[in-house]
C-alpha cells in the first residue's frame, strides 16, 4: 500500500485530530495498519482487527475462492478452523447460498472479534482444532477452511515487527522445522 492510501485510510478513521496524531504515533512505532484503523478489508468485506489478533491477507483470498468452488450450491457445512478474525469464514459464508458456519481458534481474544464478525452467520467457537466443535458436525461438513500457523518457530523472530510482535505468537507459530523434516 502507498503512503497516501495509508494516509486516507487513517485520516478517514480518526474522529479528532487528537486521535488521528495517536493514530499516527502507533502506526509509526510498527503496529499493523489494520490493528490502528480496527479493521482490514478481505474479498470486499470490512473485517474488525483487535489488538493482537492475526490479520487477514490479501493472498488468503486464495482459499476462499477455492473453497467457494468447491462447496454444494445451497447449504454447505463450512468449519473454519484457526480462524483468527474470522474472515474466511465470514468470507466465504457470504459467497455462499445458506450456509452453515461454525469457526474455531484457541486465542480468546481471536474467538472475540471472530464472533463480532460472522455474527448472524454462524457461530465461533474457542478452543484447540476441532475440540470445540460440536459432536453433531460429525460427517456433516462439506468445506474446511484452514490457515494455520506456517511459520517454523526458527523463523518467527524474522518476520517484519509487526506481525513479530503485534500478532499473537499462537497464529503465526507453526512447530519447529526440524521437527518436520525428522519424520
């Protein structure tokens, strides 16, 4: 993104110059844009960012798009698992004709804002995997969606500061590497 579209983004949030100057102030010491601003955009929805929970990117679209191809026509079962904010859950819930949603991530404060944004499209559930989820899923679903933590833990300390230390470790944490190619 170009400073100038960050800039907009952040002059059209703020209600004060007061609150745009500490809206500027935090973007500059590294947090996240969407994490500033209270949301990100993702397939053409608005999808609320709290502090600290993994924001949506652009390239996750990818999975949407794909698991709307792929789902039945009208009624789709569709577990979102890992699910962050919830957006491609909520995503891809919009894409499709009546679906059933159920979302899950262990971080109480990603489960939080999921809820706030799949509300009236299904539910969110805390917990690890598909422990949370209930039994009556059991054979039903049709679509998994997933974007589980990739970065090897070696690795973590190399991403750029603001997901290192703005995004919760649980979502971009995914093992250690060597752990993978032992097997």
């Amino acid at each position: 993104m170009f400073a100038e579209e960050e800039a907009a983004l952040l002059i059209a949030a703020a209600r004060t110059p007061q609150e745009l100057r500490e809206m500027v102030e935090r973007r500059a010491s590294g947090r996240p844009l969407e994490h500033v601003i209270g949301w990100a955009e993702f397939r053409g929805l608005r999808i609320g960012v709290d502090e600290g929970v993994f924001v949506p990117r652009r390239r996750t679209e990818f999975l949407v798009e794909r698991a709307a191809a792929l789902a039945p026509a009208a009624g789709a079962v569709v577990v979102d698992l890992c699910c962050g904010s919830g957006a491609l859950g909520a995503a891809l819930a919009r894409s499709l004709d009546g679906p059933e949603l159920h979302a899950a991530d262990i971080d109480p404060v990603a489960a939080r804002c999921a809820r706030r944004n799949v509300e009236g499209l299904g539910l969110v559930h805390e917990g690890d995997l598909y422990g949370p989820l209930p039994q009556a899923l059991r054979g039903r679903v049709d679509v998994l969606l997933a974007n589980v933590p990739y970065v090897p833990s070696e690795e973590v300390d190399l991403l750029p500061v603001e997901a290192r230390v703005h995004e919760a470790r649980v979502a971009l944490d995914g093992g250690r590497q060597s752990a993978v190619r032992d097997q």
